[in-house]
C-alpha cells in the first residue's frame, strides 16, 4: 500500500525504454491509485449486496466481491518497490536502521491519524459492520499494529493488511541477504517452501494454524515482487522480453479457476489462490517497469490516476469509516439492499472519500514524503506560515 526512496515514489529513477534515469517509474502509482479505488468499490458493493462470500447482486457486478486481490497487488507492488532502489546496487539495503526509520516515517503518521478518525467516527457515529465500538484493546492492537496477532474490535475493515505490511518489512533486509548470498531463486524457493508447509500443515496442527492469522501467502507475494524487482537492473536482453504477455499467460489459468469454481470456493481458498495470482502481478509490474504495454503506461500515468496514486495510501486507510457512514446512516434507511443502494452509496461515497483522503494527505502523508525528518518538517512548516502571513499583509 505504501512506497519510498527505497521506495519509486519518493524519487526512484524510472527505467523505461530509452530513458534510464527519470525520477520514478511511469505507471506504478496508476496501478496503486487504481487498486485503492477498487477496494472502496468493493467495500461498497459489500454493504449494498448482503451474502459475502457469495455474490447476491448482479452477475455483472459479481466481480466486485474480489476486492482481496487489490490487497494482493499492494503487497506484491510493496515488494516491488521498496526492492527497485537495492536492484541497482547489487542488493544492498543501505543499513536496516536507516530502512527501518524510513519505512516507520513512512507509514506511520498517516497510519495513526487514520486510526484516530476511525475510532471517533466507531464511538460517535457508526462501528464498522459486525463489530461492537472499538475498545481500549482496540487502541491498543491497532496502534502497535498487533491486529492480526491479538483479537479486538476494529476501527477500520481496511486495517489488517497494515500489519501484515509492517511485518514483511522485518523480514525485508533477511530477504535481500539472501538473496545477495544465494541467488533470486533461492530467497524465493525458500520463502515459498515454509509457507506451502504451513498452508498443507495448517488443518491438522493447531499451532501451525495458529500463524495464518498471519496471512503467510503474503510473504510468498511479497517475495515476488522483490525478485520482479531484478528486471530494473537487469541487462537489455533480459528487459526487452515480453513480460506483458507473460503475466497475461500467468494470470489466465488463475482466472478460469475462479470462474469456475465460483466466489465461496475461491474466498474459501484465498490462501492458495492469492500465491498462484503472485508471478502474473510480478510479471505485470516487471512489463510497466520497461514501458509495456505502453497503451497500459500511458493510461496509467495519465494525470488524473497518477495523482490519485499519490494518496492512495491515505484513501486505503480512511474509506472504509466513510463508506460505512454513508450507507448506514444515509442510504440504508431509505433504500433497500440492492443495485440502488450500491450505486447510490456509490455516488456519495467516491467523491467523499476522494476528497477527505486527499486534505488528509496534505497534512498526515505528504509533507512526511518531502521532509525525511523532524527538524527537516519544521523547517518547512515554518517557511510556509511565513509565505501565508506575507500573502496576507496588506500591500503598503
């Protein structure tokens, strides 16, 4: 969900053909700006079309109910990114304390405002669908980002793939060493190993059950987009083949399983699913990275999505308060489930939450983008009260 100087939106040279030092890489924040929007759409469609996980609505719309594989882009991107800087340098991180600051000024000043707007909004207003109003556990778990270790009330439907996130950046520097010392090949064999061993080992040994409160497939997407990584340093030949096509003949078959099989199977077996979809994500990203398909870069590196990318992180973390709101307090008692009241929690919700995350990233995500520190946001700050005391002194 997120990304930085280790991460491409933070000023990663982009690698696209003819041009190999441009300040990031054209089309990843299309994809990240586009994911997000789909989670909203999905959480819309959720509340409008009771049932989950069958699809009750029209079978137009039964796609909607697949909001889970944004998630799986996001952690595939994550590893894309925060990989892309170290691809350059023979895998080298640049010191895990500098990383493990980075990432936590990174993400977390968005994180906890959106944990607070959350929690006012589940102690005045509504809770989240199928939660009691969040408790002191709840500020406790979700604060520490403890919420898919420790059970409580949530805030925010959003929040459980945060610390799924948070945690694949403690295993991120042990991944590179691994992969500097053995190869791409080996780093991701042996991470896809421990986690095949705990999916098959799961049902029948109650303590290794116990770790897929961890969504461990995570780990195996987040890999990959490490290793899909590799194709921003590799040689000419290597970037010039059809990685497009390729992540296409890796995503067909997945898709036609889950045509066919229906959303209760498919939800029922995300945990294998998602692993088998990973290689197409990390094949597309490995495509935009060399500018291809360059219909698709050029889409996605449109104005519009592009600068919805940049506060993707913020609308990921704050929709889901918004959009419960809006449908039960405004929608809910007028209309009934159903089409109207998707399409009309639809209307109130994108614009909405469009704009709260966006004033939100003004003041939680993207100055802390600009400014790597304290003294540095300060000094900032400062200057730009005293452009807007000058702006309003009266003229002489």
């Amino acid at each position: 969900m997120t990304s930085s100087e280790e991460d491409i939106r933070d000023g990663l040279p982009a690698i696209t053909p003819g041009s190999a030092k441009r300040s990031r890489i054209a089309g990843l924040d299309g994809i990240r700006g586009v994911a997000a929007l789909f989670v909203m759409v999905h959480h819309c469609w959720l509340l409008s079309f009771p049932g989950y996980p069958a699809t009750t609505g029209p079978g137009w719309l039964g796609w909607l109910v697949y909001g889970h594989f944004a998630v799986v882009v996001f952690i595939v991107l994550s590893g894309f990114s925060l990989a892309a800087s170290p691809a350059r340098t023979a895998w080298q991180l640049g010191g895990v304390r500098r990383f493990a600051r980075r990432r936590a000024w990174r993400i977390l000043p968005p994180y906890w405002a959106a944990l607070v707007f959350s929690l006012v909004i589940a102690w005045t207003l509504v809770p989240q669908p199928g939660e009691g109003a969040p408790t002191a556990k709840s500020v406790a778990v979700y604060g520490l980002l403890l919420q898919d270790l420790f059970g409580a009330p949530s805030p925010n439907g959003a929040f459980w793939s945060i610390a799924v996130e948070a945690q694949l950046y403690l295993v991120f520097p042990l991944l590179l060493l691994i992969l500097r010392r053995a190869g791409a090949a080996v780093m991701l064999a042996v991470v896809i190993v421990i986690v095949t061993a705990i999916g098959l080992l799961a049902p029948g040994v109650p303590l290794v059950g116990m770790l897929m409160r961890l969504t461990p497939q995570f780990a195996v997407l987040f890999a990959m987009g490490v290793v899909a990584a590799g194709v921003i340093g590799a040689e000419d030949h290597v970037r010039r083949l059809p990685w497009h096509w390729m992540a296409l003949l890796a995503a067909v078959p997945v898709f036609a399983v889950v045509v066919a099989q229906g959303s209760v199977w498919t939800v029922g077996n995300y945990f294998w699913i998602d692993m088998a979809l990973g290689p197409a994500v990390g094949l597309l990203l490995g495509a935009v990275a060399t500018g291809r398909p360059a219909a698709l870069v050029r889409l996605l590196d449109l104005r519009p999505v592009r600068s919805l990318g940049s506060f993707s992180y913020t609308l990921y973390l704050v929709h889901a308060p918004i959009v419960v709101v809006l449908f039960q307090l405004v929608v809910a008692p007028h209309l009934p489930a159903g089409l109207p009241s998707f399409l009309t929690v639809l209307v109130l919700a994108v614009p909405v939450s469009l704009l709260t995350a966006w004033s939100f990233a003004a003041v939680f995500e993207l100055p802390f983008q600009r400014h790597r520190s304290w003294p540095a946001l300060r000094t900032a700050a400062r200057a730009r009260a005293a452009r807007m005391r000058a702006a309003l002194r009266p003229a002489p």
